[in-house]
C-alpha cells in the first residue's frame, strides 16, 4: 500500500510539473508573483469555512449529550481533514481518526456517529450545490457546446445518478457499520475481528439512526453551516481568479467548482488530488475558452492554501495523538493502583 501511495504521488506530481512545463514556466511565476502578497488574505474564505464545518459537526451532537468544545472539535477536524489529504482512501481515512481524537470528551460510538452524521451532511451539500453547477452548465448552452460531447454525457449520467446515489446511501445508514461487517464475514474475511466489534458496529448505529429520528432539526442547522462552507469555497475561487485579473463573474466560479468537484472527485484515490486538481482546472478553462495557465495558476495558488492547512492540521494530529496515547497509557496504570489499594474504613 505504501509503494503504491508513493507511486501516486510521484505519478500526480510528474502530471504537474508537466502542466508547468507545457504552459510556460515564467508564465505560472509571473501570474503567482501577482498574488503573493494577497495570499494571507486569500486564507480568509479557507479559514470561514474550516469553521463553519466545525460548527456543522457540533450540531451531529444530540443536544443533551456531552459534547467536545468547538476548539476540540475544529482542532479534530483539521487532524482528520489532514490524514484525508495524505492518504488515498476516497477522503475516509481521515474519519475514524477524528472520533478517535474524541474519544477521552464522548462515548466511541457516539463520536463516530457523528463523524458519519457530518459527513453526511457534507455529502449532501456538495451533491446538491454539484447538481447545481450541472444544471447552470447546461443552462447556459453557449458555455455547455464548449465542452467536449464525452465530457457532456458524462455530467449528464452524474446529474441523473447523484440524487439516486445519495438517497440510497441515506436510507443505509443506520445499518452502515453492521451492514459492512456483514459483508466482509460473508466475504470469508477472519471472522475473530468482525464478531467483537458487531456490538460496536450496532452501537454506532443505533446512535446514527436515533439521530434521525429525533434531532432532524439539528441536521437542518448542520446542512447550512457546510452550505456556508461550500459557498465560501466558490468566494475563494472569485477572490483568487480576480486577483488574478481574470475578468470572470461569481457564478462561472461557481461553475468551475461544481465542475472540478466532479473530476477531483473520480480521482478520489490520488492523495490530495495532486495533479489532478491542476489537471482538471487547465482542461475546463481551455475547454471554455479562457487562458489555461490561468488554470494552473488558480489550483497552484489553492495547492499553496491546502499546505498550509495540511501544516496546522498536521499539528493538531501530532499534539492531539501524542495526548490521547499518554492518556492510553496512564489509564491501565491508574486501574492497578486503584486495585493495588487497601479500601478505606471509617474509624
């Protein structure tokens, strides 16, 4: 797994520097020396939505649980986000690491539940606001004729086949983890591992779909924090490209995102979507007309952002592991003493 990870990155990073390549080297550093001195204020939209997610994920609490402070939360996130970006697991991997970090504030199953129930929420959003863009692509026909016939058939299939694909997936989720352990004991996989955690997988379940069935209000409210978060994604976009002195609007950013969010989406295996990122931006600004480096320069400037969040996430996992093992560690000793110690009498 690790030689094919490495493989992956090597490979995206051979697509990149070919981009570069391609495109004009001096070309991509003069258009990024034009915004480096905006690029702290470029964090800003980055930094609103890592914190309207955070608040979305507060709200997969039930409201009488005890729950994390929103710091713990934002600095579990952030850690989680990070594995995400680093490890090629369709952006999974990094979940059950947050419920881990979690683990010392609320009950396991409860944490991973909503874990599950945020990114959810996340799905649903980024489906939708996709849906979106699809329709304003073929809305607007003199854009859409642009793209090549393939390429329009196969956003054509994904409008039609998302809503379908995220209903089902709702409707599964209060069976998700039993239903997996299900799978993998029916797929002759070593039984031993999967009947201690069925009781776990349950728990996680049944706290998910008690969720639902009690708190649909607070999925509402997590709905429109991570809407928040995906607007504040397409404001970064627009800032960036203006800066850039592009001369394109709010909703052909708009587009661009709901757009790239598809392509980086079928390379869900490539770590951080390097390559793939900057490869899908310089295919939809030349398809539409517009100046590829562009394109390259608007996802080099949105590599340079995600760094920096890797940095700070990266962080955050290293303090918050570092912490959860310690307190690992000092729970068994804290068990023996207790044991280990004459009970106490009145006199």
């Amino acid at each position: 797994m690790k030689i094919l990870q490495v493989a992956m990155v090597g490979l995206g990073f051979l697509v990149l520097g070919y981009l570069v390549g391609q495109l004009g080297f001096d070309e991509i550093l003069h258009q990024l020396d034009a915004i480096k001195w905006v690029f702290p204020i470029l964090l800003i939209p980055s930094l609103v939505w890592n914190i309207s997610n955070t608040i979305a994920w507060s709200f997969a609490f039930p409201p009488d649980a005890f729950k994390p402070r929103l710091l713990t939360l934002f600095a579990a996130k952030l850690a989680g986000e990070t594995v995400n970006q680093l490890t090629p697991f369709a952006n999974l991997g990094g979940e059950p690491v947050k419920a881990y970090l979690l683990s010392h504030r609320t009950p396991g199953p409860r944490g991973m539940a909503s874990v599950v129930i945020d990114k959810t929420a996340q799905l649903v959003v980024g489906l939708s606001f996709t849906i979106l863009g699809l329709g304003l692509l073929f809305y607007y026909h003199a854009v859409s004729e642009l793209i090549p016939l393939e390429y329009r058939v196969l956003f054509t299939s994904l409008l039609v086949a998302s809503p379908v694909a995220l209903w089902l997936f709702y409707k599964r989720q209060d069976r998700m983890f039993t239903s997996l352990l299900k799978f993998l004991r029916s797929t002759g996989i070593s039984t031993d591992l999967i009947e201690r955690n069925m009781g776990r997988a349950a728990l996680i379940d049944i706290n998910i779909g008690s969720f639902y069935r009690e708190h649909r209000t607070r999925f509402l409210q997590a709905l429109f924090f991570q809407s928040i978060g995906w607007f504040m994604g397409t404001c970064e976009t627009y800032f960036i490209l203006n800066a850039l002195d592009a001369g394109v609007g709010f909703w052909f950013c708009f587009l661009l995102n709901s757009l790239g969010a598809v392509i980086n989406g079928l390379f869900f295996f490539m770590p951080s979507n390097i390559g793939v990122m900057e490869g899908s931006l310089v295919f939809l600004f030349s398809s539409l007309g517009l100046d590829p480096a562009l394109g390259l320069s608007l996802g080099l400037t949105r590599r340079l952002r995600r760094v920096v969040w890797i940095f700070i996430g990266w962080t955050c996992l290293s303090y918050m592991s570092r912490n959860a093992i310690k307190r690992g560690a000092s729970e068994p000793t804290e068990a023996l003493q207790e044991q280990s110690d004459p009970p106490h009498t009145e006199p």
